[in-house]
C-alpha cells in the first residue's frame, strides 16, 4: 500500500465494505475516513467515502453521522440529501426530512455530473418517492401529489414493492382529499 496515495484508502475500503463482515466492515470505515482526510484524487472518492462512512455507522453503531454527511453539501450529487432524510424519518424528524428532501427535488432528474456510482433510480424516482412520503406524513397534500407524478413517470425505475407503495399512498392521498373541508 502506498501510504500517500488516496485512491488506495479508497478501494481498499470498499474491498473491506465489500466482505459483508462486521470486522471489515470496521476496517472500511477507518479506510474510508482515511481518505477522505487525504486531499488530492478523485472528489467522488471522498464523496461516495462520505455516504459509506455514515451508512456503516449506522449500520454497525446505530449512529446517525450527520457531520460526515455534511461534507458532502458542495456536491452536485443528492443520495447525501436522501441519507440524511432516512436517517431523519427514523427519528421521527418529518420537518426535517422535508427541509432536506425539498433541496434534493430541485435536481430530481438532472444527471449527476459525477460518474463513481450513480443509481439514476435514486434521481429519477428515489428522491421523489420519499419526498411524497414525507410530505403525505406532514399532510402536504399537494407537494405529495406533485412528487408522486415525478414517480410516475420514471416508474420503470421501481421494484413491485415500490410500485405497490406509491399505489397505496395514491389512495390514502385521495382519502384524505376527500375528507378536507375547503
């Protein structure tokens, strides 16, 4: 191992993230952070470093790693925005999600200008299916509705699990229209 050079921190960690262990998932995480305190190489190492950081803590430690996720805010990228949601939805935090989530639905179907693992579900229908949800849970009815027309038109993006979810939001949707009083 060269010991300067950051792309090896950075293979090496998904090498470790790769073995699916809780041992070498542990590694992953000190090699990922290495990298990412390297300067030099490829900005999406150290961005895609930052999500598997956060992920793994919460995976292995049940720690929501808010500050590793916020050293992704200069990229162009939006899965550190729909993290951060996920993490926020877990606690309980909708508001949140929604503030969170709003800034990553003004790049819903723009290509990343990235090209270190992009999931095009996640601008495509991703994002947009968990911002209806959010906002389904604070009752924005509208803003759910909107996001649930961006899910429909990429729905070839989803698994019959999701098809079945955003089917049943359509309808609890309509049942709450349908019992406002305007």
């Amino acid at each position: 191992l060269e010991p300067e050079e950051p792309r090896w921190y950075y293979f090496l960690a998904d090498t470790y993230r790769n073995m699916k262990t809780v041992e070498f998932e542990k590694k992953a995480i000190e090699c990922y952070e290495k990298r990412i305190a390297m300067f030099g190489g490829n900005e999406e190492e150290v961005f895609v470093s930052r999500l598997m950081v956060s992920s793994l803590k919460k995976k292995l430690y049940k720690i929501y790693d808010y500050e590793t996720l916020s050293g992704c805010e200069s990229s162009t990228r939006i899965e550190h925005y729909l993290a951060a949601a996920a993490f926020k939805m877990e606690e309980g935090k909708m508001v949140d999600a929604h503030v969170i989530l709003s800034k990553a639905m003004g790049r819903v179907g723009q290509r990343p200008e990235a090209s270190l693992f992009v999931d095009l579900k996640t601008y495509l229908f991703t994002v947009p299916f968990f911002f209806a949800v959010v906002c389904s849970n604070l009752e924005k009815i509208e803003e759910a509705e909107d996001a649930i027309k961006i899910c429909e038109s990429a729905i070839s993006c989803a698994n019959e699990k999701e098809k079945h979810q955003l089917a049943a939001m359509k309808n609890y949707l309509s049942a709450i229209k349908g019992k406002r009083i305007y």
